[in-house]
C-alpha cells in the first residue's frame, strides 16, 4: 500500500483494533512534562481543571474555619482585624472567582465534548491558554495573601474604600488584576463551549436531544460572555483610578461610586446563575438515571434555564436596595426579582415529577440530589425574602444574607456538584468512589451544612452585621456563634472525608465499566476512562436518551481521516454533517502566552508601562502560537 | 398603641429570650413594626410552600406509579402547570404586599426633627441644626423624643457605610457624593443599638451607636444643655487636665467648646461625658475606660485614627479625670 493512499486512510477503512491504534498515534498526549504541558486533550486539561478548583475551595475552607474561630467568641483576638479583613475577602473571592465558576466550567470542559460525541473541545489550544492563566490568577490571589498582601476590601470592592485614598497599598490591585485573570480564562472557555455545542454535536443530535446538562452549560456560557465584560470593565476602571489617577470612582471629580456597583453587580447577579445553572444541568442529567425514567418537561426545562438566563440581567439592582435609588426603580427590581422565581419553581416541579413517575435508586449522586431539594429550596425561599426591597432593608448585609447565598450556593451548586462528582468520577478515572462512604460524606455534609447556616438567618435577624470580625458580648449572639463554629468544624470533616474517598478511590477504587449507573447519554457509550480521541467511531442519535433506545447499540458515523486529528462540524439545529474539520496538535505555545500575559498583568500592578513592554513578549507568544508548522491539521 | 409581640415562630423559639435591643425581632417603632409583620407574613407563607415542596418530594419518593407513560405525562404536566399557576399567585401576593409595606414606611411625617448624621471610618457624627440656639454636635448617640417622627439625613465623609437601627427601621447606605433620608419614630422610651452594616474598612466591626428615646421634656433638656459650652472645671486636677488637653496635640482633632482645642477629624468632645458609650459603642463611658481609651487607643480598637499621644500618669489621670467632667 502506497504512503498516499494512507495518507487518505478513513475510519471505515480499518478494523476496530487497528483503528484504535491508528487513531492513538495522532490523539495521545505525548509522555513526559513536554506532554503534559503541551497537552490540548480537554478531558486532562479539564480534570487538571477540577482538581485545581478542588484544591481551592479546600483553601477557601480552611480560611471559614479559622473565620469562625474567631467569631466563636465574642471580642475573641484569634484574629487581628486587619488579618480577619483578608481572610473573608480571600474567602469570597477564591470561592466565587477560584473555586464555583471555574469548576462548573471545568465540569463541561470534561464532560460537554463527551456528551455531545465529539473528539476535542473547540479551540483546544485556548482551553489550555484558559487553564495557564486560571492557576496563575490563583497563584496570584494566594500567593499575595501568604505574604501579608490579601485583598483586605471584600470580594465585592466597594468603592471608595477600595479607591486610591482608602486602599492603600497593593493588596486591591491584586485583587482586581486576579479578576482579570479569571475572567479571561472564563471568557475563553465559555466561548469554546458555545462553538462545540452549536457546531461538534454528534449526527442527529437536533436542539430537542441535546443531554439538559449541555443545555445548562450553553446557557451559562452565553451569561458569562454577556456579563463578565461588565466586570472587567469595572475592574480596569478600577485599576486606572488607582494606577494613573483617572476618576471614574470618585465624586470629587465627578465621578460616582455607585457606577461600581451597578457595575459590579450587573456582573454580580448574572454570576450567581453562572454558578447555578450548570449544577442544575447536572442535576437534570443525573436524575434520570437515579429514578429510572426520562425526565419530564424536557421543553419546560429548557426554557426554564433560558428565561433564567434572560432575567438573571435584570435583577442586579436588588442588591443595592439600601442604597437610596428611586422607589419606581426599586419596585421594578422588586418584581424581576420575584418573577425569576418562576423559572426556578418549574424546573423544582419538573423534577418532581420525574421522581413522582420513577422508581428511585437511592446510590450517593441520588443523595446530594435530595440534599440539594431540602436546601436549595430554602435558599430560594429567603431569596424571596431578600427581594423584597422593604424586607430587604432589614436583611440586607447582615448575617441572614450570609445564610441565604449559602444555602443557595452550596445547597444549589456545591451539593449537586458533589453528586455529579459521585456520579461522573467512574467516567474520569475508570473506578467507583465508595458507596458506603459516599452515604456518610452526604449525610454529614447535609446535616453539619444546616446546622452551620440555618443559625445564621437568626444571627442577622437578631442585627448581627457582615463581615465584622467580632461582636461585643453583650450583643447576646455568642451562644448562636458558638454553636455555628462548632458545626463548622463538622462540616470540615465531611468534606476531609469526601476528599480522602476521591484521593482513595482514584487508585483503589472498584473498576468502573462503561456504564456503570445504566445512564442514558453519550459520555457512557465509550470507556472509562475514554481514550484521547474519545469516539473511535462517532456516534449518530436518535433520541434524547440515545443509551436507553435501541438496546444500547448506537449507529456510528464514518468517513473521518485517521492520519490526523479530525472531527465533524454539524449544522446547528439538526446536527446533519457539514464538514470534516481538523482539531489542533499540543503545543507549548498557549503555556508561554499565559505567562507572557502574566508578566504583563503582574507589572501593570506596578507601572502602567508595563502594559507597553508586557505586549512585545505576549505578541511574540502569540505569533508562536498560530505560527504554520507544516502538520497535516494545517492542510485542511 | 399597646406594642403586641409579634407571633412567635420555630425560628424564635431558637433563640428563647434574646431578642435585645440591636434586633429586628423586636419592633419598636412603626417602621420597624411594618417591616416586622412583613417578615412574619413572608416568612409563614414561604415556610408553608417549603414543606409543601418537601411532603410532595416524600410521597414522589415512596410511591410506586403504576401509570402508563402516555398518562403519566398528561397528569404531570397538569400538575406542574397548576404549581406554576399558585406561584405566579403567590409571587404576586408577595410582591404587593412589599409594594403596601414600602408606601406605608415612607410616607411623609409631619413637623419631623431633622437630625444630621454624617458617618466617618469609625464614628459617627450627629448634629441637631438649631432651632433655637446653635447647631448641636454630638457623636455615636442619637437623642431623640419618643414619639415624634425623626428625620434623619445620611452622609459620608470617607468610604460607603450604611446606618441600622433594626428596633426601629430598617437600614439605609451613606453614600460619598450622595444625600439619603431615613425617617424613623420611637414610639416609647428606650435605647436602641445601631451599627455600621456596610463593610468600611478595618473597624467596621466596632462602629456602633445608641439612639436614645426621652420623654419629650427630657430631650428639650438635654438640647438645651448641649447648646451650652462645656462646663468650667472643678478643681485643680480637671483645669489641669483642660491645660494638658490644649497643649497637647488633642485639640488638634477635637473640639471641645468653650476652650481652644476646635480640631475637626474627631468627634465633638464638648459634652463628652453625658454620652452612654465610647469609642463608637465600645466602652461604657467611666472615667477608667476614658483614661484606658487616652492610655493604648490602638490596642482596644486597632487601625482607628486616634494616635497614641504620649503622656505621663499624671497627665493621664488629669485628662480623664477632666473629660468625666463635660456633661
């Protein structure tokens, strides 16, 4: 056989085995460090991705452990404040900006290209540019807290008090380059995860078959790119005020200091469903399996998650209810605040119905689910609450708000991430977390979650404020604090324990299987873990629960060269063929770009001539970057 | 009216007895009673459709359905559009309550007191514009009549705080650049805490303030006294201690009326000792928390502007003893 006709090789040509091999060769990562950093596989860039968010919100606990020994007694000197002041700040910001987004966004940059059976996530080199610039920004943010420079102004940086005449120091510039960092990797991946929903689907998947997780990403993806240029916007006003002394902040000049809110906030709100909506996807997507029927209210559901994107843009004001806007302004947001609770109550009643018509199977993902009903929904209940501008002006920045993001937060996202945790873990790393244990770390995270939060809602009603990092004795709260740290400290251990069974299972774990949950979408019909190229043959749908028709046997697609990377660009309502299109090699490139960024931003800190001398190595990266190297992906 | 305590709820039996006097259980003012019934209203009809939700979650979970899918479609999508029918009701239920309660908080009073409150990292100044006599400074203590609607003007001279006082009212932003209005009444004699809600920098912890509600008379005497300069000391050690204090760079921070020190970056001194608290609700006002405060400021309130001004014992007893003096 001639070297030509090779080059031409299709998968419908070769035989499994051989296809296998031949389709290694031009997929592996290469070994070694090279490989690794090299590497644009999204399933290793996406579990470094994980890990990573992991390791943060271990940090982000550890400083709330030590925030509540502070505030387990009154006029406690635990802490200092000004160390106290940091330490919530780093909290929030590493939770939010470090840990929330970026592992819901890693959760799809895993899972979004499986489940719509494809071989690699669009622009692969960016999603690994994205992961470079997330670590370093969280370098960044922790590093700068351990030498004494933590942001000291809340995650969410009020001006003045993060302006040049109350901020001194550098502490808010490395919080706001840190949003910079975060926010591009952000950026990035929500822009690769719309282009491989819309144009990598496999044949057949049309709009109504897309798996609803998928659906919650390409929502939120659409939010984060409408809603975070607001905040780098912010973020670099910021930063000119303080670094070159313009006055976007500052009355004085003419300036505003609610301008930053609005600001900050119309990325703010959007930012809590950013957060949300891909643990509701999960959720979506785990549920069928765990009752044993398709879910009801595909249609409803969709839309659900739709019209919670729109209307997630028209709530920010409702957190500056106390701020003396126009009553008309804030009735406004009063009802766009309620009306959201629409959508959410649908999805609620739509999953209930899956259960009320399903026969539950009550395995750990299962679990989190029913822990996520019981608290999510709580925290809904006070997000009501807290929408209501006259109720507001009581609740608002005291510790019933604290209460309520809570329960929305770690009830909403964190328990239903847990579950998709427990439930995807086979597919990442071919074995079983434990059962048993997996029981236990939902029970106790449940039971040590509420008794650690559902305290703070009377703390706030009783008038304790936010981010005080004490209270004097006589405030009567010290039984109520006391109570909420030791708790504290329960919830801790259910998380060590989680960890413990994740490191554990990762090398000891029962082998998994394909399909170990019998769950019905596309990321179970290859192995666990799945090869680099993901699909030997791509699959062709037929069915929104394409595993559960037709016994499980998929008809496969074929036609893609196998002498190079390839994969299928399909139109975007009906996923029909369109194009073989080429997927790019590892390269070392985005590794450099990420760095030279990173000098550029970590100098802009210090003098805004960086931003002059920082372009000419970013420039050099980025011709590297795109420089042709004469591969075969490059012919197409 | 007779002030009824609010129905108590599962949520207050939580904390039996501790509704104090920093706490929106505890309404003692229209305001605060409005926005009271509110949270009762809101928080029993959202408890009622959070156990609803969870009873309906418990038969979905111990229910076997025998129902065909084709059925079971048909009577679940009858049910969930019914429950998104009682919450599109219940939303707007809500929503027009929060609309009734807002117009009733802020409706305008009539002949109200106009107080000035301007918030500073981490005190709080408040002035009483003359009505007969000179304008009234005071700081961290709010006086008021019982009774009587108090208007209550907001601003800021650093950073962004905002100003609680949950007994009374719920709580309102001082903005740099921005003016904001909070009126509140106390329909009986009392005090009531407030705090700095709005995180302001290192001591936002410890920026708190008394309002205290008097009998009419009672507060047109205190007024009266304030309007007058401070007192003349009493003996040799207070005029000793008036000298050290004008000597000293005191004055250059404080104004304490009727002597040279006319400094403006701290709060009014003139009738120092007539106030319940120091250092922004910290310490109870005696003559030895006076003198701790003068000794270590940074030690009891770390980061605060007051600087550590060197003095012997002797000077320090003086002072102290001086500033007990200016009622």
């Amino acid at each position: 056989m001639s070297a030509r006709i090779q080059d031409d090789q299709r998968d419908t040509d070769l035989a499994d085995a051989p296809l296998d091999a031949a389709l290694r060769r031009v997929w592996d990562t290469p070994r070694g460090v090279w490989g690794a950093l090299a590497t644009v596989d999204h399933k290793v860039i996406g579990r470094r991705y994980i890990a990573t968010a992991f390791v943060f919100l271990a940090f982000g606990g550890v400083l709330a452990l030590l925030m509540r020994w502070q505030l387990a007694r009154p006029e406690s000197r635990v802490l200092t404040p000004d160390l106290y002041n940091q330490i919530f700040t780093v909290h929030g910001t590493s939770m939010m900006f470090l840990f929330a987004v970026p592992v819901m966004e890693a959760m799809a940059v895993y899972l979004v290209p499986l489940m719509v059976g494809t071989r690699n996530i669009a622009f692969p080199r960016l999603n690994a540019f994205s992961y470079w610039m997330y670590l370093v920004g969280g370098i960044l943010l922790w590093g700068a807290f351990l030498v004494d420079m933590g942001p000291d102004i809340g995650w969410f940086a009020y001006v003045p008090l993060a302006g040049p005449q109350y901020g001194a120091g550098k502490r808010v510039d490395i919080w706001a380059q840190m949003i910079t960092f975060t926010e591009i990797s952000a950026l990035a991946v929500a822009v690769e995860i719309v282009v491989t929903v819309l144009k990598q689907r496999a044949p057949g998947m049309s709009l109504d078959r897309i798996p609803l997780f998928v659906w919650a990403m390409l929502v939120t993806s659409f939010i984060i790119i409408m809603a975070m240029p607001a905040v780098m916007v912010a973020s670099t006003a910021l930063i000119l005020d303080r670094l070159v002394g313009t006055h976007f902040f500052n009355p004085a000049e003419g300036g505003d200091v609610l301008l930053w809110q609005h600001l900050f906030w119309f990325f703010g709100h959007p930012e809590v469903y950013i957060i949300f909506l891909p643990a509701v996807g999960m959720i979506s997507s785990i549920l069928p399996t765990f009752v044993r029927r398709p879910i009801f209210g595909y249609l409803p559901l969709v839309l659900a998650m739709v019209s919670v994107g729109i209307l997630s843009f028209g709530l920010w004001v409702h957190h500056m209810f106390t701020t003396g806007l126009p009553r008309l302004g804030e009735s406004f947001f009063t009802a766009s605040s309620m009306a959201i609770a629409l959508p959410s109550g649908i999805q609620i009643f739509c999953w209930l119905a899956t259960i009320w018509y399903g026969r539950p199977v009550y395995r750990t993902p299962f679990l989190f689910i029913l822990a996520f009903f019981f608290t999510f929904i709580m925290g809904g209940m006070t997000g009501v609450m807290v929408a209501s501008v006259p109720l507001d002006t009581q609740l608002h920045d005291s510790y019933f708000v604290v209460a309520h993001f809570h329960y929305v937060l770690v009830g909403g996202a964190v328990f239903p991430l847990l579950g998709g945790i427990y439930y995807w873990f086979p597919k990442f790393t071919g074995r079983m977390m434990s059962e048993r244990i997996g029981k236990w770390v939902a029970g106790l995270l449940f039971t040590a979650f509420n008794f650690t939060f559902f305290p703070m809602h009377v703390l706030g009603l009783l008038g304790m404020p936010r981010r005080v990092y004490t209270y004097q004795l006589d405030m009567g709260w010290g039984g109520l604090n006391l109570f909420v740290s030791l708790s504290a400290v329960v919830l801790a251990a259910g998380f060590l324990l989680f960890f413990y069974d994740a490191v554990r299972s990762a090398r000891h774990g029962e082998p998994a299987g394909d399909n170990p949950w019998g769950a019905a979408t596309l990321e179970w019909a290859t192995a666990s873990p799945p090869p680099s190229y993901n699909f030997a043959r791509l699959p062709v749908v037929r069915s929104a629960n394409p595993l559960w028709e037709d016994d499980g046997v998929l008809p496969v697609a074929g036609g893609l060269r196998v002498d190079r990377r390839e994969l299928l660009v399909t139109t975007v309502g009906d996923a029909l063929p369109e194009a073989r299109e080429s997927s790019p090699r590892p390269t070392i490139w985005p590794l450099w770009s990420a760095l030279a960024t990173t000098a550029l931003l970590l100098g802009s800190i210090l003098t805004p001539w960086a931003v002059v001398w920082g372009a000419v190595p970013v420039t050099i990266a980025l011709i590297g970057w795109f420089w042709p190297g004469g591969r075969k992906e490059e012919e197409s | 009216m007779r002030i009824r305590p609010l129905p108590s709820l599962a949520l207050l039996l939580l904390c039996g007895g501790c509704a104090g006097w920093q706490s929106a259980l505890d309404p003692q003012g229209p305001s605060a009673q409005a926005l009271g019934q509110l949270l009762h209203g809101f928080v029993l009809v959202l408890a009622a459709i959070w156990l609803a939700v969870l009873v309906v979650l418990a038969v979905a979970l111990r229910r076997r359905s025998r129902a065909t899918p084709q059925a079971a479609d048909r009577h679940a999508g009858i049910a969930v559009g019914t429950a998104c029918v009682a919450t599109v009701l219940v939303i707007t239920g809500l929503t027009l309550a929060s609309y009734v309660t807002t117009r009733v908080i802020s409706a305008g009073a009539e002949a109200p007191l106009v107080v000035r409150v301007r918030a500073l990292q981490w005190w709080w100044e408040v002035t009483y514009p003359g009505e007969a006599g000179p304008d009234v400074v005071t700081a961290n203590e709010i006086r008021i009549p019982a009774g009587r609607p108090v208007r209550i003007e907001l601003s800021a001279a650093d950073v962004i705080h905002s100003f609680w006082v949950p007994n009374l009212a719920g709580k309102q932003d001082l903005i740099p650049g921005r003016d904001n209005v909070l009126t509140l009444t106390a329909r009986q004699p009392g005090q009531y805490r407030g705090q700095c809600a709005e995180f302001c920098g290192m001591q936002h912890a410890h920026m708190a303030f008394m309002v205290i509600a008097e009998p009419p008379e009672a507060f047109a005497a205190w007024r009266a006294a304030q309007q007058a300069d401070s007192a003349a000391p009493a003996g040799a050690e207070e005029a000793f201690g008036r000298r050290v204090f004008e000597q000293k760079p005191c004055g250059a921070c404080h104004t304490v009326r009727g002597t040279e020190a006319k400094g403006t970056n701290g709060p009014d001194l003139t009738h120092l000792a007539s106030r319940a608290t120091l250092a922004a609700g910290m310490l109870p006002m005696t003559r030895g928390a006076l003198a701790a405060w003068i000794a270590d400021p940074q030690t009891i309130k770390p980061g605060n502007n007051m600087p550590m001004v060197p003095l012997t014992p002797a000077e320090l007893q003086a002072v102290s003893a001086w500033l007990a003096t200016l009622r």
